[in-house]
C-alpha cells in the first residue's frame, strides 16, 4: 500500500524519485512530483502502475533505518 509522501527511487529512467503528494480518494490515481527536479510539477499517475514498479523491481520504496526502526521520508529529507 502506498502513502502520501512515499518516494520511489527508479534505478533508470528520466526521473530518480517519485514523490506521491496526494492519493485520490475515489480513483486509482496518486499525484506524483519528481523530487529531484527543482521546478517539477505534479503529474497523475495511476496507483496500479506504482505498485507494478515496485513488484517489478523497477522502482523501491525509499526508507531508511535508525536503530532497527523503519522511517518513511518526510519534507525535510527531500532537495528543496
């Protein structure tokens, strides 16, 4: 399941990081922002086609760990 500031790093391709910003609460559809771009937009894109990224490990969910615990990225961890 994927959440609202959830990055995906893609290993090739145009874009390194996608930033989920907002999930349609009645459609299958996130809006995404590459976070490495500093004058992206948000851009929709369809949750089955995150989720197949991430099955097919096209993509990962960026996480780090601090003392065995698993942290989801925030604002603060993303270039401005």
């Amino acid at each position: 399941m994927l959440l609202r500031n959830d990055v995906l790093l893609y290993k090739e391709g145009p874009i390194s990081a996608l930033r989920i910003l907002w999930i349609h609460p009645g459609k299958p559809t996130a809006f995404v922002i590459d976070a490495t771009h500093p004058l992206a937009v948000p851009e929709p894109r369809e949750l089955r086609q995150l989720e197949d990224d991430l099955e097919s490990g096209l993509a990962k969910l960026a996480i780090w760990m601090k003392q065995m615990v698993v942290h989801r990225f925030t604002e603060n961890f993303l270039p401005k």
